[in-house]
C-alpha cells in the first residue's frame, strides 16, 4: 500500500503510517492530513513539528498523556490540554497526528 | 510469605543461577527446574554455592526433571524434591515469583 | 497468596488499587529481543498508573550504555527511549552495582540517571513487589 506524490513513491501500512519515517516530507504530512479530514494550520504543523522532534529525541511516538504534558511544558498550558489537542486532532491527538507526523502508531495506542 | 526463585539453566551454561543465589533473601526459596536441576547433583561445579546456600535459603528441585536426566540418585543431601503438584504449592505459598529465564 | 507473575486484576484496577511492578532486565540489547520487548511492557505498563520499577542487572545493565549506534547492524537504537521514560512518570530505576562493575562500567557511562543498589538491597527491593516480571 501507499501514495503518490509528484511522482515520489510512499510506502503505507494497513492502517495508513508511513512504513519508512525517513519518506516523511510536507507533502506526505498534507496527504495524510487530507485522508485524516484535517485541515491543517499553523497550529497544527507545530503538533507536527513537536511530536517528529520528540521521536527524533526519543525514538517513540508518545502517548496521548505524555504527549499532553510534554506540549504543556514546552508550548505553555493553554495548548499542553487534551481539550486543545483534540480539538486540533478530533480522532485522537496521538494516533491522528502521529500520523501525519509519519510516525508509528504510540506504543500501547488502544 | 517470600519469594520463589526458579532457575531452569544449567549452571555450567549459564549464570542464572549465580544470580539467583545473589538475589535471594535468606528464607527464601529456589527451585531447580529443566536443565537447572544439574546444580543440585553431586560432583557438578555449583555443588558447593548451593551447599553454602541452603545455610539460609532452602533449595528445592523438580524430580520429574531430575529423573528425566538420570540424576535422581546424584541429588545433594538436604535438597527437597518436589513434583508437580509440589511445584504449584511452592508458587502458592510465595509472595512473588521470579522467572531467572 | 498475592499475584504471582503477569495478570492484572480487572477488579483491583476498577477500584484502583495500585500494585508494585518490577521489571527485570538481564539481557544485552541486540542480541535478543527480550530488552525491546521489555520497554515496550513497560511503556504500557506506564498506562495503568501501577507503582513500577525498573531493574537493570547482569548483561541487562548493557541496555543502557551510552553511545549505542545501530546504523551499520540496520537495527532500531532504542537506548534513547530509556530516557522518556520520565515523562511516562516511571522514575524508579535500579542498576545492580555488581553487575556494572562485573562489566567495567560506572552510573556515568549509562544514558539515564539511576539509582545503584547492592545485590542484597536489590533482593529487599525485589521482596517488597507484588509482581516481579522478568525478562
């Protein structure tokens, strides 16, 4: 499986992430947004940009609470809130953005 | 109520059992399983750590095992051979079991 | 008796009772694939607010050297993940002082900060838990 984008290939899994992380680009990110029905926006792209630091750093996609608490801590407490991330990410913060980010599906993501 | 620790290794293979014998609390127990039973036979290099262990931890071993290897006639006095009923009373009776895999 | 190894209640955790886990690690990295499939336990673990901690000992203390880089064996270096693990609130980890020095290594050679126990400190701890997970 996978898409096609000015004639680069990406390869997807059954569920729609990126198999290779290192594929990952703005277009791939615009994309999965589109399959993900989310429009993206300034705020979202730093969701974005977070959450590939984070796993450059770490080497894992976190979870939807560690996620919450790491943004707080770096983004302030006005968008370190589930309310704010999900507002942003309907389906579900980690595993939507995450996603897009062309990061795996979060560890222990139920 | 205090731990069991079970080793399944041979200790000529693998450390497991120097482990085991280094974490285990006095009055605690070790049983001897699967290849693991070789520590508790006569004239095998692990004999006297467990000889020293059983001063304060009491050693048991899985005769199944034991037989199955042709060692039921080399086990180290003072060692309790338990079967496999024997097996589930010694985890029903321990507070936490652990695995030395 | 108390839990011997694995399950968690669905009845305790309803009513919120908080257990003590510890997970043992006593495998180098690579080789096999006990230490990956450990943090992976462990991560989820972090989801039902248990009391867990880690234990680092024999070839496990390898698991946290620094300067793991796994470009040319094509594997996934996961030894940076040992330091998210703060911020899934799992604070407690052990490395056994015997092992480490069996090894040449010292607490500044691992990639997280740990707490060093001597091996009869490490069996009181191991006494206190509930569960006790080894791999």
């Amino acid at each position: 499986m996978g898409f096609e984008i000015n004639g680069k290939t990406y390869e997807t899994d059954e569920e729609g992430y990126l198999v290779n992380l290192a594929e990952w680009d703005e277009d791939a990110a615009k994309h999965l947004a589109i399959e993900e029905k989310v429009e993206m926006t300034p705020a979202h792209w730093e969701v974005i940009n977070f959450l590939r630091e984070y796993y450059n750093d770490y080497q894992i996609a976190p979870a939807v609470r560690v996620l919450t608490k790491a943004i707080g801590k770096k983004l302030g407490p006005e968008k370190g809130n589930s309310k704010y991330l999900y507002e942003l990410f309907p389906y579900g913060p980690a595993k939507q953005a995450c996603k897009i980010a062309g990061l795996p599906k979060p560890t222990g993501c139920i | 109520m205090q731990m069991l620790h079970i080793v399944n290794k041979s200790p000529l293979d693998r450390s497991t059992l120097d482990s085991a014998l280094r974490m285990a609390k006095p009055g605690s127990t070790i049983l001897l399983i699967e290849d693991g039973i070789y520590a508790v036979t006569k004239g095998n290099k692990a004999e006297s750590a467990i000889r020293e262990a059983m001063k304060t931890v009491s050693i048991s071993a899985l005769w199944p095992d034991l037989e199955a290897r042709g060692m039921q006639d080399a086990v180290i006095d003072g060692v309790k051979q338990v079967d496999y009923s024997g097996f589930v009373d010694l985890v029903a009776d321990s507070s936490s079991v652990m695995s030395w895999l | 008796m108390t839990e011997s190894t694995g399950g968690i209640d669905m009845e305790d955790e309803a009513s919120g009772t908080i257990k003590k886990f510890a997970f043992i690690n006593r495998k180098a990295p690579y080789g096999t694939v006990y230490a990956l499939e450990a943090l992976e336990v462990v991560l989820i673990s972090a989801a039902f607010d248990q009391d867990v901690s880690l234990v680092f000992a024999d070839d496990g203390v390898y698991q946290l050297k620094k300067g793991q880089a796994t470009k040319a064996v094509g594997m996934k270096n996961f030894s940076p993940t040992y330091r998210a693990l703060e911020g899934y609130d799992i604070e407690k980890l052990y490395v056994e002082k015997e092992s480490m020095e069996a090894r040449g290594l010292t607490a500044d050679d691992l990639v997280v900060d740990v707490e060093v126990l001597g091996a009869a400190e490490l069996a009181d701890l191991l006494e206190e838990q509930d569960v006790v997970l080894s791999f």
